[in-house]
C-alpha cells in the first residue's frame, strides 16, 4: 500500500513509525496460524476440563505436527484431505471426551446450586463446550452429527432431558 504523508511530517526524526514497521513485516501463512489456533484449542479444552490420558500431538498426522515448530511466515504443508483412520478416531475419541466432560461439569455444577457456572468458569462466561466441540470438529475432519448426537445422548443420560430435547 502506498502511505501518503504530509511535507511537514517528511523533515520529522525520531524512531521509524509503527505502520512503516507493519507494512515491512513478512505475511503470514493464515492456514498455518489456523493451525496452531486448533492445537491451543485442544491444549485448553484438556486442561480445563481436567481430561486425563490424552496426548495432543497424537491428535495430528506428521505433516501437522512438523507444521508446529516453523515459522508463521513460511508456507508449510499441512494435512490433505486423506487422514489416517487411526487419527481420526483418536480425534472422534477426544471430541467426544470434551462433550462428556462438559455435560458432567455442567450437570455436577447444576447439582449443587450454591456454586454458579461462573464459578467453575470464570473467565468462560457464555463458554458453550459442546458447541466448541463441534466446531472444532470441522477442523479435524470428524462428522459434527457425531459430536451433537453425543452431547445430546449425554444430556439425556444425565437426566437433563429438558436440554437433550432443544
């Protein structure tokens, strides 16, 4: 882009200005950063849902974990299309970890009606689990029919029937 500045401002000294440091910075790869957008995702959704035995990076091919340690400006191969069945049904297994965990947080939670949802969460207010869940599922190439057909076996399990049917 072309930045037009005034005569006055031409003869100025000082530091280079932040948009001229901006526009001299390399573009990123925006499926790379995406990438690692899913990973964090999942680190968070491990650690707060308490999930136990899950290892993140056996959740990528090797492609996608290669992908991780390079620089956001370089144009790396990420996963295609055809995925490892293997991977993918750690992936469904994890998906479906997250939306049993969630039902169980927000049964147990429900339960005891001193303690709000803000208090298990709070910084989440509004945090829909199982709706992350799902979306995250477009992203690793699991069916969300899957997902929401385990939340709402989920609900209904927990007696939440009044849920299970929205």
């Amino acid at each position: 882009p072309v930045l037009d500045t005034e005569d006055a401002w031409v003869s100025v000294e000082g530091p280079v200005s932040i948009v001229e440091l901006a526009l001299e910075q390399k573009r990123i790869h925006y499926p790379l950063v995406e990438h690692q957008f899913v990973l964090c995702t999942i680190l968070y959704a491990i650690m707060r849902l308490s999930l136990k035995g899950v290892k993140p990076l056996s959740l990528f091919d090797s492609k996608g974990k290669n992908a991780f340690f390079k620089d956001l400006t370089s144009i790396q191969l990420l996963p295609s299309g055809d995925m490892d069945p293997d991977v993918l049904s750690i992936r469904q297994q994890f998906l479906l970890k997250v939306v049993s965990a969630a039902v169980q947080t927000l049964c147990s939670s429900q339960k005891d009606r001193e303690a709000s949802e803000e208090e298990y969460f709070p910084f989440e207010k509004g945090k829909n689990w199982p709706t992350l869940a799902a979306d995250l599922a477009q992203y690793l190439q699991i069916s969300e029919d899957l997902v929401r057909r385990h939340y709402v076996c989920e609900l209904y399990s927990y007696g939440m029937d009044n849920l299970g049917e929205e």
